[in-house]
C-alpha cells in the first residue's frame, strides 16, 4: 500500500509526494515559489499550448518562466498533434523544468473543440502516439494528466492510462470526475484504484483532497503512489504545510494567523507585479485575494471593494482592512 514520502518519477526524485496540480490561472510562478516553500513536493505549471510555442505568441514566455527557489517543476503541455508537440519541446529544451506532463484532462470548451486537453480520452491510441513522440526527444521524464473518462458512459481511465505507460510515460495523473462533470459532484477515487493496479508506472491522485485527513484516505483507498492538490491550495499555500505536519508529526499545524496570511499576500502581490508589471499583476491578485480572505468577516463584503484594487497601495489597505482589525492579535 502506497502512502507518504518520497517518490520517484524517472530520473526525478521528490522529496515527499503531495503535489502542487496544474491550473490555469492560478499556478503561475509567483503562486508555485509560495507552495513549494511551504512543502509541496512537486509544482505544476499551468498548461501551455505546443502550437503558441511553435508560433513564438508572446504571452507564452511568460507562462514558461520558472524560478530557482521552485524545484522540482513540472511544465504542462496541451496540445494533439504528436510531430507539433515534438517541435514544441525541441524549442524549450533550454528551460530549467524537471519533468514534462501533458494535459489530457482540461474540460474547458475551446480546448476540447481543438481536440485536445480531455478530448484525447476518446484516442487511447493517440495518447500512446503523443507520449512516444514525446519520449523520443524529451530528455526529462514524460508524464500524463488524465480524467475518469471523457462522460460517465464513456469511463477508459484505465485504458487511456495504460496507452500512456506503453507510449512511455514515467507517471500518470488521475482525475477523479469525467470531462462532462468538470469540477462538480465528489470525485470517483476507485477509479484512481483501478489505473493503480492496472499499471507498474506510479499513479498520482487527484480530486476532493483537501487536507492531511483526505490525503491519508485517498492514500489508503486508492493505493495511490503521490497526491494531487489543486483548488484546495487557491488562497491556502499552507495547505501543504499542514499535509507535511500531518503526515509527519501526527496531526496538521495550526492554520497561520491573519498576519501571516496578510504577509503572505502581500509576498504574493510583490512577485506578481515583479514578473508581471502593476496593471496585470494587481488585476491577477483580486482573485487570488478573494481566496485568500474567504472565510473571514466581512468577507463577502470585502468581494466589490477587491475588484476596485488598481496599485499596491490600494491592495495593501484594503487587505490590512479585513486581515489585520486591531481586535486581532498578530
């Protein structure tokens, strides 16, 4: 029975196996130093396209950007076509990632239309095509993000997993819920049970892990080899921490104090306008603010006043506002 610790993908060692998962718009640099300094074992990058690669689209060098302090990293390609996604990673071969994924589970329309992201669940024999493409000239490990299936009458998470490790994937990434589910309803971990025992590559969890007690659980119920956190970090990088604590010393650390929090999003809001300039980094934060103060009083109030942020010094008082009321001890 698999369980926490170290874990091996390829040639790449992790130190423990709780991972940061990709998500677009969300897990960007700033965001992954935070999560690996707070534990994660392994950070996902958001995916990028093989084809703006291969076209040089000026957004996309920001998204392949990686800090030192955020080893090991895993870059997210998307993308159908195996000789294209060959090219791609030929061009980025000089980028400092540890590991190569390639998404096979975004649900989101206009990927799916393309053909790609959960779209390639309904190839098994495409997925084993792109992997081996890919391993040919790839010369950091090859791993695969997967679903459940593409709809609940079309479940192949076993079968697509298995092309995967054919082609020559060093890991796979499973998604509890099908494409048509997106983020909704509770995610089927049997169905990460039944990839594990299909498979000898080691198989990554993912879906309704949301601190040290759901992360032991799906350990024991899946026999998974690694976990995957992913909205349950939007606004809690310390969520690892406290998985680590749990794991570790045998019970979670305590939740960090709203002086913590407020540093941290201020941290936070400093990467994003080094990496991104004031007027996207400012407009990045609001959301991840919003995160960052669910929960707390005045919250839901605090939601209009978020959206008017425009520079720090509006971002720094309107958070010291709600994170840090003199009635706290901080």
């Amino acid at each position: 029975m698999a369980g926490y610790g170290k874990l091996q993908i390829g040639s790449v060692t992790l130190d423990n196996n709780i991972i940061l998962g990709p998500m677009a718009g969300v897990s960007d640099l700033p965001f992954r130093v935070l999560c690996s300094e707070m534990g994660a074992g392994l950070v996902c990058m958001e995916m990028v396209s093989a084809k703006a690669i291969i076209y040089k689209n000026r957004n996309t060098n920001m998204l392949l950007e990686i800090h030192p302090d955020e080893h090991p990293v895993s870059l997210q390609l998307f993308g159908s076509e195996p000789e294209i996604m060959q090219q791609a990673v030929e061009m980025i071969k000089d980028r400092p990632y540890d590991i190569l994924d390639v998404n096979m589970g975004c649900p989101v329309p206009k990927v799916v239309s393309n053909g790609e992201g959960s779209a390639l669940m309904k190839d098994p024999a495409l997925i084993e095509k792109i992997v081996s493409a890919l391993v040919q000239v790839s010369d950091r490990p090859v791993t695969v993000k997967i679903r459940k299936g593409f709809t609940e009458n079309s479940v192949n998470a076993v079968e697509c997993a298995q092309a995967a490790e054919a082609g020559g994937a060093a890991a796979v990434a499973v998604h509890g819920r099908t494409r048509e589910q997106f983020y909704s309803g509770k995610a089927d971990w049997d169905i990460i049970r039944q990839v594990k025992e299909s498979v000898k590559i080691p198989v990554i969890g993912n879906g309704d892990v949301v601190d040290g007690e759901s992360a032991k659980a799906m350990f024991e119920q899946t026999g998974c080899d690694g976990v995957m956190v992913a909205r349950a970090a939007q606004g809690n990088p310390f969520i690892f921490r406290e998985i680590k604590s749990f794991f570790e010393k045998g019970a979670a650390c305590e939740r960090p104090s709203r002086k913590e929090v407020y540093d941290t999003v201020i941290r936070h809001a400093d990467m994003q306008l080094k990496y991104k300039g004031e007027y996207i980094g400012i407009r990045e934060m609001r959301k991840h603010v919003s995160w960052y103060t669910y929960g707390m009083p005045g919250s839901a109030r605090f939601r209009n006043e978020i959206n008017q942020m425009t520079d720090m010094d509006t971002l720094k008082e309107a958070c010291g506002k709600i994170m840090l009321p003199p009635s706290v001890d901080t």
